[in-house]
C-alpha cells in the first residue's frame, strides 16, 4: 500500500509551560486528505495541540512536549529529526494575518523558497503563481505583485499567509483560528479554500466556530482542560455525541 493512511498518530502527548500541564495523555490518528477540526473552549489546549504537530510548541521558553507524534509512521520528537525541516513540511497558518510588512506580496510568498535555496527566477515566479493560485488570491493581486503585503484587506492577507505555507510545497497545512480575524464574506473564501486544500493536504484547524467545524470539517476533535474527549467524524460527533461533556459543549449548554 502506498503512502500511510494516517498522516500523524498521536501516542501519549503530553505538553507543559513550565510546571503546568497543558495536554494530558492526547491519542488520536488524523487522516491524509481530510480537514480534521479541534474545537473546545477558551485555555484547553487546543492550540497547544496544534503546536505540537510541529514541533511549534517548544519554541516557547520552558515549553516542554512528551509521547509521541508520529508524520508518515515517524517519530518528529526523535533526537535525529530536525525540527525545521518538520516546520517546513508541516505548514502553519496563525490567527491573526501576518504576512511581513517590508515585503511585497511576490517576497512574502517566495521567502520560504529562498530561505530553502531557490534561486532562480523562473522557478520563484511559476512557484509564486501557483501558490497564489492554490489560494484563490492569483486573479485579485498578479497585476499588484510588487505591493506591499500589508496593503491587502484582511482576508486577502490571510490568503496570502495560506499561499506563504502552500510555497513550500508542504504536506499538511495547521492552522489556528484562521477567520477570527475576518467578516463573514472574507470567512467564506477561506472555508471554500480549506475544503479545497484537502483534496492535496491533510488539513488540520483549531475553531472556536462550531458551526464552521460543522461546515467544513470531516472529523473534529473535541478538546476540554487539556483532555481529548471525544474524537470521530463531524457528522457523528455533531449528531450523536458519545460523551455527555461534548453534547454540552456543542448544544450550548456549558459552564
């Protein structure tokens, strides 16, 4: 059989600040070419979680991860593994748009791609061009390429942020919270664009939004003060919750 059915199997991950346990005792196995989607409540983990996939978490200062992650069957956390190249095959998008304000919107696309040695300029344009495709931004910017990043509505700069991670030609795409920041016009392209990403990408995304978990995911993961309580298909897990902790948490009727 080709390729690994599971894109990461998480065994017995645990993640700290400091003392402070943040994640306990997390197994879950997360699909290739699917959107898995993590909801819960403010301060449970969730975006820890994500961070953990790769290699993300421990960049903060007393940060600490234990257990397992495993990309394509292996272990990101082994001693051997180099946590940058994991970055780079594991994109991240943020909650808040960050494309870099000094840089035009062609730079902000291609700078992973120098940063990893490219240099030719055929190969940078065809690269910027299919990003920006895959992230429905091509036709609103290729006659503005040499713009700042930063002029660009909010929701622009955040396809542009997705076509940054896209560049690279990664194999999963994470991101956290990524329409927070944006209207519901702006929410939309992004939703479409996510449903579209899963035909290429395992695509991984932390949502206050249950109605956008809803819409867009295929499994959703459940997460409460650090503990992963329930874990199935959307549809499953919306309809017919097995723990009486989600069927709270996704009627509203929690706290």
């Amino acid at each position: 059989m080709m390729g690994h059915p599971y894109k990461f199997e998480v065994e017995k991950l645990d993640a700290y600040f400091g003392e402070k346990k943040v994640l306990n005792n997390i197994n879950m196995k997360i699909r290739d070419k699917a959107v898995t989607a993590i909801i819960g409540p403010s301060g449970c983990g969730k975006t820890t979680l994500l961070r953990c996939l790769n290699r993300m978490h421990e960049i903060i200062p007393g940060a600490r991860v234990h257990g397992k992650v495993l990309f394509n069957g292996v272990n990101i956390y082994d001693d051997e593994i180099d946590p940058v190249t994991i970055r780079r095959k594991i994109g991240m998008v943020f909650q808040k748009p960050n494309p870099f304000p000094m840089m035009s919107i062609y730079e902000n696309v291609a700078i992973g791609l120098k940063l990893n040695g490219v240099r030719e300029r055929k190969k940078l344009d065809s690269a910027v061009e299919r990003a920006l495709k895959m992230a429905n931004l091509w036709d609103e910017v290729k006659n503005d390429l040499h713009r700042s990043g930063a002029s660009l509505s909010g929701g622009q700069q955040q396809r542009l942020c997705i076509a940054r991670a896209l560049a690279v030609e990664p194999e999963a795409i994470l991101m956290d919270e990524p329409c927070s920041a944006l209207d519901p016009i702006a929410t939309e392209k992004i939703e479409s664009l996510i449903r579209n990403l899963a035909e290429e990408y395992a695509v991984i995304i932390v949502t206050h939004n249950m109605q956008q978990a809803a819409r867009v995911s295929d499994f959703t993961a459940f997460l409460y003060l650090g503990e992963l309580i329930e874990y199935g298909t959307t549809k499953e897990l919306f309809e017919n919750p097995k723990n009486p902790l989600t069927e709270k948490y996704i009627t509203g009727r929690f706290g």
